[in-house]
C-alpha cells in the first residue's frame, strides 16, 4: 500500500447563487464512485457565480469556461484522467462506445 497522499477535490460554489446543493450532490457522486482513493472532497462558499470543481490544485471544470455545469459522468472521467488514467469506470466507459 501506498504512503502517498489521496487526492483532494475542492469545489468552489457560488453562495449568492444558491449553488450548495449542486456542490453537495456532485461531492457525493464523487465520493459514491472513488470512494476510499480520495483524501476528501471540501465544499468551499465563494461568490460572483463561481462554480469550479479542482483536485489538487488542478482545474477539473470550470463554469464559465466549460459552458456551464458538469453531467456527473464528464466529471467522474476528468478527475479519473487525473488521478488514475488507466482506471475503467464502469458503465460510465462503456455507455454509448461502439
């Protein structure tokens, strides 16, 4: 087993806007599929309609620049690109190839 470090995902949401609840159900669809290979995904209140989702450090999505809010599946592969590209995610690999 490894020492290093699990990855942590922060998702920054806009407080004005309401966005919590979004924040909190893209967490727990995180933490339902990478489970015990993250450190933790923190929920951090921002404001001016921030809504970014980063895994140390690193941008995963970003609203203004994406075009909005992530399905949470595009999320699930770009944080498994991120952490662990040879990783199958499932159903999420397979639905919609061939």
């Amino acid at each position: 087993m490894s020492d290093a470090p699990k990855p942590l995902v922060t998702i920054e949401y806009c407080t004005g806007c309401n966005w919590l609840l979004r924040a909190g159900w893209m967490a727990q669809e995180l933490l339902q599929s990478f489970g015990e290979d993250l450190g933790g995904v923190t929920l951090k209140p921002g404001y001016g309609g921030v809504y970014e989702v980063r895994v140390d450090g690193t941008l995963l999505w970003e609203r203004k620049r994406d075009g909005g809010f992530p399905e949470a599946k595009e999320l699930k592969k770009r944080l498994r690109d991120v952490i662990e590209p040879g990783r199958d995610l499932g159903h999420l690999d397979r639905h919609g190839a061939g």
